[in-house]
C-alpha cells in the first residue's frame, strides 16, 4: 500500500469515519475512494476533493515515499541535452569543464535576443527556442565574466533573464529540474545585483515550478512573503510594480485553493483584484511581469478554480456562464485585450473543454481543444489535462467517434 493511500485511510479512520462516508463528504462516488485507498492511480482533483472532505490540507496526503517509475519524454529528454549542458556543465578540480562561448555581442543586444526568443515562446515556437536557449546561456555567462564595473552590472541581470526565460520553457515542457536550476540561479544573480523586480518576477515562476510539484503549502508562502515586500503604493505605482505584485497574489491564490485552505485563497484573489482593478489594460510585458496581468487574467484564473474544487455538473455549469460574463464579454475583452501569454487562454479554453465534456457536450468539447490546436499545436501535446479531456470523450461517448475526434485522440497519444 502506498503512502498516500495509508494517510487517506488514517485521516478517515480518525476522523471516524467510512468510506462511503467521505465520498459523500467529497462529492466522490464511494468506489472512488477505495481506490485511493486501494494504492490506485487518481487525479490531483480527487485528492482535493478528499482533502476538503476530510477537512485538511491536501499536501498533508502526500508524504515521502518511495517513488513510483517515472516514464520520459524520450523525444523532448534528447532535445533538451544542449541547455542541460549550458545549466549544469561537468564540475572538476579546478572548476567548471566546459567550452567557453565566444562574446559576440553586447549585454544590450543580448538582451534583446533573449527577448526574442521569449517572443518565439509565446508563439509556442518551442523547437526554435530550445535550440537558441542554449547558445544565449553560454554568451550571457561570458558576458558577466568579462565585464566590470556597471557594466557587469548590466550583464549579470541580462544573464538572469536568460535563466528566468530558460526556467519558463522548461517548466513547460515538464523537465522541473532544470527549471528549478535555472529559476533559483536567474533569481539569486538578480538579488545579488539588487534588482529586486527581476528577482521577484523570478518568483513568480518559480511559484508556478512549485504548483507543478504539488507543493501547494511552499508556494503560498514563497508568493505572499514576497508580495508584502513588494507591495507598491497604489496610487502612484506603475502598471508593471502593480502587474508583478498582482501575479504573486495569484499565485498565492492558486496555491491555496489546490491546497484546501479556502479563506487564504479567498483573501489572495482579493488582492489580486485589487491589483487588477487599477489597470486599465492586460500588461503584456516580459520582463516587467512573468506571464502579464490584468482583469482579464484575474477572471480566467478564478474560473479555473471552480474547477479545481469540484467537477460537479452545477460547478461546470458555472464556468461555461462564466466564461462570457464581465470583463470576458466579447466587448469587454477588446478593451482590455487578451492575456500576454497564450498559455493562459489556451488553459482557460481547456477548462473550458474540461466543462463541456462533464456535461457531456463533447462537441463543444472538441470545438475547445481544436481551436486551442490551431493557435497552441505544441503547447496542448504538452497538457496532461488536454488528454484527461479527451480520453474522458472516447471513455465516455456512446455514438460514433467523429474525424476531428479520431485526429485529436492521435495528435495527444491517445489510444482506445
């Protein structure tokens, strides 16, 4: 029996209760709960669900153990060997083993480079990003070895945005290692600089990493802690000190509610509407924020965690009325403009698909992930929940599998 399922069983037991008595305390089917206990493989919206049912934090299921085999990306593990060299070269007596990139540029046109590839990430360019990362990790390095005075200045938080931008794709693409090597290094080569913002922009991905992870107790603290340092003065505050402060309380948001403790996140959306409700406009900009801010990505954030605390019809009900309603109504949403990064949309549409498919609309379904397809192809092949989504359609559908049905199921891996 596996760790986590000797806690669910524990908490229950102590909590002197049965099983049929907790799925209906987390609106589960009682199957469902003897297969947590039964060491069975299950979503991390069902271990909310228990969680809540049990009335406590859903990271105090998890405990260490001894971990279950994990199956690699071979394809993107391969890839990925240049900027692994770059992050994490051989180590000897005398230091780092490893060649030297030739300086070619300055730390200002590096830094528009970097911006660039950060563009091309955005565009989910991802085969072109990782082949540059690489070269722009090894020259912003050199650039900080040759340089002195302000000028080493300039070229040590040039080389954190190359880390920042190289911990974002890798937390992307689900290699959490890396990123956690890039992110912790672009976030301490900022603080040693004193430039407070980038650090802190840095912790906002790194909040992300650690949602990844499921180390929902750790980010909250990392992204309030660093909120109430960096809180600006509202009233005369730019959009970017406003947009980063409002990115952290979202984090701290999201971590909260996938952790059980509904007043904290309660509060952190709160703030993070306080922020958004002084701009007047999406910030779209990197590196003035991690990923951009603004109402619009407060609303699609807080629709995702209806989703988070529960998969009922009535909660998916919720968030398909919601999704065209205030700042997301169509005439709203061309003021304000759309999210900086696609990701974000793409992840409010998956939602959105997620919706659908419980109440058992799959062609509306379909409509979400093949229009996510057309403007994410890469990013969706990397979603976990994009395949949940349409396993659950071929599982769940009782006529006959559509074409675009057949294609998608084969673009994810899917099969039966």
């Amino acid at each position: 029996m596996s760790e986590l399922a000797k806690n669910v069983r524990r908490y229950r037991r102590a909590a002197g209760l049965s099983q049929e008595d907790l799925a209906a305390a987390s609106d589960l089917a009682a199957r469902t709960v003897q297969k947590v206990e039964q060491g069975g493989t299950v979503r991390t919206e069902t271990l909310h669900a228990i969680a809540r049912g049990l009335g406590v934090p859903t990271s105090q299921l998890f405990v260490a153990g001894s971990p279950a085999p994990v199956v690699e990306d071979e394809t993107t593990r391969r890839s990925l060997v240049p900027i692994r060299m770059a992050l994490m070269p051989p180590v000897g007596l005398d230091g780092v083993i490893a060649d030297r990139a030739p300086l070619s540029d300055t730390s200002v046109d590096l830094r528009q480079r970097i911006l660039d590839v950060h563009t091309l990430y955005r565009a989910d360019q991802f085969e072109s990003v990782a082949t540059q990362l690489p070269i722009l990790l090894r020259q912003t390095e050199a650039a900080v070895s040759a340089a002195s005075g302000k000028e080493r200045r300039r070229a040590t938080v040039t080389r954190a945005l190359a880390l920042l931008v190289s911990g974002k794709y890798l937390t992307q693409v689900r290699q959490y290692d890396l990123a956690y090597q890039a992110l912790s290094e672009g976030i301490r080569l900022a603080r040693d600089v004193e430039d407070r913002h980038t650090a802190a922009v840095g912790v906002v991905g790194l909040g992300w990493l650690l949602l990844r992870q499921d180390r929902f107790a750790e980010c909250y603290q990392l992204a309030v802690t660093t909120a109430e340092a960096m809180e600006p003065r509202m009233a005369d505050a730019d959009s970017a000190r406003v947009g980063l402060w409002g990115e952290l309380w979202m984090r701290a948001a999201a971590s909260a509610v996938r952790d059980n403790r509904p007043e904290d996140a309660k509060q952190a959306r709160r703030m993070a509407a306080r922020a958004a409700a002084g701009m007047s406009r999406e910030d779209r900009h990197f590196p003035s924020t991690w990923g951009g801010f603004g109402p619009v990505k407060v609303s699609i954030k807080s629709i995702e965690d209806v989703l988070v605390k529960g998969q009922s019809v009535s909660d998916a009900r919720q968030v398909v009325a919601r999704s065209t309603r205030g700042v997301l109504e169509a005439r709203s949403m061309r003021k304000l403009g759309f999210p900086a990064e696609g990701a974000d949309w793409h992840r409010h549409r998956l939602d959105l698909s997620l919706a659908y498919t419980v109440l058992g609309s799959h062609q509306d379904a379909m409509d979400e992930l093949s229009g996510i397809k057309v403007s994410g192809a890469e990013w969706i092949r990397h979603q976990p929940m994009a395949r949940r989504v349409m396993g659950d359609i071929l599982r769940s559908r009782k006529r006959t599998l559509t074409r675009d049905m057949r294609d998608m199921a084969a673009y994810l891996g899917i099969v039966g």
